[in-house]
C-alpha cells in the first residue's frame, strides 16, 4: 500500500491495521524487567481489596500507583 493511500484510509477512519508489520513494533521505554518484593501482609490485604474494588488485577494496580507517584515526583 502506498503512503497516500494509507494516509487517506487513516484519515478516513478506515481500518489500516492489516497493513502494518506489527512483528517487530516496540513501545519506547517498556521493556519489562521482573522484580521481587516483598511487602507486609497488611500492605497485600489492602491492595488486594482496592484492587477488587476497581476491578483489576494486584500487580495493575501496584504498577499504576508507582508510576503516578513516580511522575509526582519528576514534575516536583
């Protein structure tokens, strides 16, 4: 598909998605790496029970709250 016709189905709303080589698409900045921590029992008994109340997972709602506070503390 040439770049102009690809350009006018984007602008168009249509959908582009089949031709593009997901295969090798990144997200800069994501690479994941695992770590192990280990946190008090009340700490896990309250995570999970805020983590049901929203609907998602322990380990979701951990990531998001460190990097909400992680961004609090760059934009300070």
């Amino acid at each position: 598909m040439k770049a102009k016709k690809f350009d006018a189905d984007f602008d168009n709303g249509k959908d582009v998605t089949a031709a593009l080589d997901q295969s090798k698409a990144r997200r800069p900045q994501q690479k994941q790496r695992r770590v192990n921590v280990d946190f008090p029992d009340w700490m896990i008994e309250s995570l999970d029970r805020e983590a049901s109340r929203l609907g998602v997972t322990r380990q979701s709602i951990i990531k998001v709250w460190l990097a909400e506070r992680l961004e609090q503390q760059t934009s300070k």
